[in-house]
C-alpha cells in the first residue's frame, strides 16, 4: 500500500457527519509534462499551509498522480492530508471523480488548481459536473507552453463550453457517459 490513499482505499473512511468538521479540499488536475505536475502540486501545498484544514484531492492518470505524490512526499506534505485519484483521463473524469470523493469523504471544494491555458476551461466543466451550488476559487500555477498545447487548449476552450449546454449543471453521470463515448471513439 502507498503512503497515500488512492481514492478506492478513501472508500472505507466514512463521511464526516457534523458540518463543522467538515474540511475543504483544494483539486489538483494532473498533467503528463512532470514539471507541470510538480508546480501545481506546489502550489496546492502552499495553499494548504495557508489553510491548514483543507485536504488535497489530486487528479489524473497513475503517470500523472505519481509526479504529484512525488512532489508531496518532497515537500513533507503529510499523507493524510492527500486523497489521490487514479482514474481521469480528461477533465471532464476530473471533474466527475472529484465529485465523487467529495461526496464520499464530505468535503467541500474551495479550490482548482491547473495551469493558467487549462483553468477557464476547467473551470466551465467543474461548474457543470459540480452543479448552481459550488464555486471554485481557480488557482493558476506555472506551466510550460508549446505550441501544440496552446493550439489544442485553443480547439478545445471553444468547443468545450458548447457541448456542455447539452447537460444540465450537476448531471455528473450524463456528462461522464458522453465523455467516456467520445474518448472510446478518438482512441481506441
């Protein structure tokens, strides 16, 4: 077992019941550029030593998380503070599965961390996965920028926002379906 909890051994704890317990979680999107991964994690633990109640829910492919736990177990970031999801591989399986361990674990998310070309688009999906009731505070971190990224950030940042009106806001499930279709489509 890693020092850290993935999100399927975060299924035991049971949900904090009394709403004064309850703790804020800052979400870190992954990336596959190590780097990338590294400066956000930073920028979460930075976030978190300013409010010391607030767990860290990192997100992305095994690669991905594992430059974050990497990161953390550098800075001496304590392993109960950090959930970790295996799971996404696209913003949208951020979006759903940080739900999903914020239900389960009752936290409340306060913050998203990604890179500065990632967050509005980010920021338009949590918004529709999360649902009216949530609101994030979008924390940039430093990212490098090529421009292959910069063109796909591009392609996606106008088509993500007109396919989202297709779901109601909060219609997790919906979204993830249509996305996990889409992915199967392009890439297998």
């Amino acid at each position: 077992m890693t020092p850290f909890p993935t999100s399927d051994q975060s299924k035991s704890p049971p949900a904090i019941t009394d709403s004064r317990n309850r703790k804020n979680a800052t979400l870190v999107l992954g990336t596959p550029v190590e780097q990338d991964a590294r400066q956000r994690m930073e920028r979460a633990i930075a976030l978190a030593k300013r409010y010391p109640d607030n767990i860290i829910v990192a997100l992305g492919t095994h690669v991905e998380t594992a430059y974050m736990k990497s990161a953390a177990l550098e800075n001496r970031f304590p392993p109960s503070r950090l959930v970790v999801d295996e799971n996404s591989k696209t913003t949208v399986d951020n979006a759903y599965y940080a739900k999903q361990i914020c239900h389960r674990l009752d936290l409340r998310p306060e913050f998203l961390v990604t890179s500065q070309y990632q967050l509005s688009r980010a920021s338009s999906t949590f918004k529709r996965v999360f649902g009216p009731n949530y609101s994030l505070k979008l924390c940039p971190s430093p990212s490098i920028t090529t421009t292959s990224r910069r063109v796909r950030e591009t392609i996606l940042r106008i088509l993500t926002p007109v396919s989202l009106q297709v779901f109601r806001r909060g219609d997790d499930e919906a979204l993830k379906r249509a996305s996990d279709k889409v992915w199967k489509l392009l890439f297998h």
